[in-house]
C-alpha cells in the first residue's frame, strides 16, 4: 500500500471527511484530495482545494523575520523593546530581557495561548500585543521551551515596525509573490470565492462542522494562512536549500517535546530521520508539513477533523518512513509521584494510577479560539504507559499519540507536565 493510499484508508477508517496530500521526491511533485470540504455542504477535495494551515504559518513569519534580519531592518540578539519602546509583560525582566530569537525558538516563558480577537483593521496585532501584559510569566525568558502562540504576534508587530507596512503585506511581497503562491492568502474574503474546507470536531462517529472559521487578524502571524498543498511544496523547496539568510531557522535551539527531538527558529527538527517540520491545527483542521534537506523530499498533509486528523498525519509519516517505532513500555515509574492535577490556559489534566501506569481525564476549559470561545467536548479518559521513567504515551482511543513529560525543579520535585508542546503546572 502506497503512500496515498495508506492515508485514504486512515482518512476513511477514522470518519476524518476530508484530507489532501502532496508529496516532493525525486524533483516531482504528486498530489491527491481525498474525501469532502464539508459535511453540510460536501465537494470533493482536490489538490486545490484550501485549508487552513495553522501554526505551519510561523514558519512564514520566521522566514520573513530572518529575512529582514540579512536585510539589517531586525536583529536575532537585540531586546525587543528597542523596536518597541511601549512593550510591557507581566514580568519586568522577560520585559526587557525577551529578543527576537526567543520569540522564534518559543522561549519567551510566558503563557503562550492566548486568543484574543482584536478586531480586522490594521491595529489588531499592536492590540493584542498591548494585552500581553496581563500573561502570567511561567519560567524564565530563555529557560524551557513552551509552545508560544502570543510570542509570534509580538514578532509580527516588529515586522510591521521594521517595515513600517502592514504584515500581511510584507509576507506576501518577500514570500508568497517570488515563490508563485497564488492560492495562499490571510483573507477569509479571499479563501471564501474558492474551493476550501471547513473544520470539523466530534467522536465516536458524531462528525459536526467546527465554528467559527475565520482566523482573527491578530493571529494571522501565529497561524492565519489558507493554503493548499501544491503552494506548501513551492514552498518547501526554499527551505530543502535554503539560501544563507534562511539557513539560520535549522539550527537547534533548545531541545523540545519528543527526545531526539528539537526547536529551531520556528523549524522543528527530528535528529532521527534529519527532517525538519511544522505542524499546525486550528478550529477543526490539523496539518503538517515536513522536509528531508538530506534526500528533497517534502510532504504536505492537511485534514479538516480535529482531533482524529492527527492519526491520519500519523499514517501518512508511518508510509514514509518517518514514523518512530513505537515505544515499549517500562515498569518502575515513580507513578504515584506524578499523580495530580496539572492546569494550563485553556484545559486541566487529572492523572491517576492505573497500573504501571497513568489514567489520564482532560476537563477543557474553553478560551479557544477567543477567550470568552466555550470549553470543546470532553474526550473519554484515556489509559497511558511510560516508556521511558518520566515520559509517557497514549496509545488508543481519540488521543492516541499524545505523550507527556513530566519536568522536575533543581530540587527534584515535579513541577511541570508538558503535553502538546504546552507547560502545565502542577496544581494538586
């Protein structure tokens, strides 16, 4: 079973309505659209159909970044309150202390999703930064990497600075005009007069389209592209080569979730199989984007079901060879020391012994994709195995995939639980 095979089966086994693939080997290009845009309105994915890509958007905002950094416009190492004089955080020192090169590397420290929309003139980034002053500082800038939505928007704000024009603007004039993106846009206006997809959450077979659907302006440098998989291969292919001002975002910076595995300047890097990724996930669509330099392979994926679509990028790395064996499990975890409840923003774990092992339930506290956004649905609880003493998986059910790492203090007392790229504080 080939490749795109491998994903349609995952696609239609799982209920996900809708997937396209595209994949870059050997200097060719192949893409195919599998299953429905909608549920309620159904046409037929192709491969130029538009999905949101989410988060794979930073990768854009880190290669504009980097590109006005050759330019002289931004510097990597200089605090970023010397572009932006007015910026105040929660913390006076991570207020003076934060560069440019932490907001890329996500090592600002500070509670990173927070979803505000501030409206769609061309003040809704300069707002929503002025309102990162009320996000609680969780460690040291420059300390542990935690996945950071609000740091991107503080990036694209010194884009705008640095340019004096508007951000979008700016992507599109270094980024998406030299490299023919023509189907990539930030404007919901724009993505509505083509094919697109909408989102979709539900289980157990319950599938409902996931609303609203536009990305609010704010976060647009966290995640507001649209695009389709024949734009991310064009793409791709300035980062399988990039040229010197580019070549910056594939050095390590600080180690990540999985071992082995690290974060770039908004790249991620897997030492395993030297490719380098971003994936993204937004109201009901998830996607990946992943790159071997080493060989020029490229392969873009982008569902629209959260959370199933996960396991249908998990097919699809499996089928190329970038899947890692599964982890076995191991006895003797101090379990009882990690059992409590650990909180962050916008849900709450509560970890329980069962076994060698953890019970896991997930209360969703809402505040996505704004704050005042409802909690989403209460996944089942779900049955974990460490594989290593402090790290564990989940290996069925709606979270299957989702593993854990439990971070201890200087005194050995735990401290952090980091799930999804997020930080969560132990609470209880």
């Amino acid at each position: 079973m080939d490749l795109f095979e491998r994903v349609r089966a995952a696609q239609e086994e799982l209920l996900v309505p809708g997937v396209a693939v595209g994949i870059l080997e050997d200097g060719e290009e192949r893409h195919h659209g599998f299953g429905v845009t909608s549920v309620d309105n159904p046409l037929a994915v192709t491969p130029d159909t538009l999905f949101q890509i989410g988060s794979i958007s930073k990768t854009f905002t880190g290669t504009v970044a980097m590109y006005l950094v050759a330019d002289g416009r931004l510097e990597l190492d200089r605090p970023v309150r010397e572009y932006l004089p007015q910026l105040a955080l929660a913390d006076a020192e991570a207020t003076e202390r934060v560069t440019l090169r932490h907001l890329l590397a996500h090592t600002g420290g500070w509670v990173g999703d927070y979803f505000d929309d501030t409206g769609w003139g061309d003040d809704a980034v300069a707002r929503y930064v002025d309102r990162m002053v009320g996000l609680p500082q969780l460690t040291p800038v420059g300390e542990l990497w935690s996945y950071n939505n609000a740091g991107f928007a503080l990036a694209g704000r010194m884009i705008e600075v640095a340019t004096g024009r508007r951000f979008e603007d700016v992507v599109k004039e270094l980024v998406f005009d030299p490299l023919e993106l023509t189907s990539s846009t930030y404007w919901p206006w724009e993505v509505m007069t083509e094919r697109f997809a909408v989102g979709h959450m539900g289980l157990d077979g319950k599938v409902e389209v996931a609303r609203p659907w536009p990305v609010g302006r704010s976060a647009h440098p966290a995640g507001g592209i649209a695009s389709t998989t024949r734009d991310l291969l064009r793409y791709a292919r300035l980062h399988l080569d990039p040229p010197p001002e580019l070549a910056p975002m594939q050095v390590p910076q600080a180690p990540a979730a999985a071992e082995g595995e690290w974060v770039g300047l908004t790249w991620y890097g897997e030492e395993a199989f030297g490719t380098i990724r971003h994936g993204g996930g937004t109201v009901g669509q998830i996607s990946l984007l992943v790159l071997r330099p080493s060989t020029r392979f490229a392969m873009a994926v982008l569902t629209n079901h959260s959370p199933l679509g996960i396991q249908v990028l998990d097919a699809a790395l499996d089928a190329a060879g970038l899947k890692h064996a599964d982890p076995q499990p191991v006895t003797g975890a101090p379990v009882a020391t990690y059992a409590g409840t650990y909180a962050a923003p916008t849900s709450r774990l509560t970890l329980s012994r069962s076994g060698d092992g953890l019970r896991i339930e997930v209360q969703p506290l809402g505040g996505f994709p704004t704050p005042d956004s409802p909690p989403g649905p209460t996944p089942p609880a779900a049955e974990a195995f460490f594989y290593t003493e402090d790290r564990w998986l989940i290996d069925d059910g709606p979270l299957k995939g989702t593993v854990g790492h439990f971070i201890r203090d200087d005194a050995g007392h735990v401290v952090w639980l980091r799930v999804g790229g997020r930080l969560y504080r132990r609470v209880a």
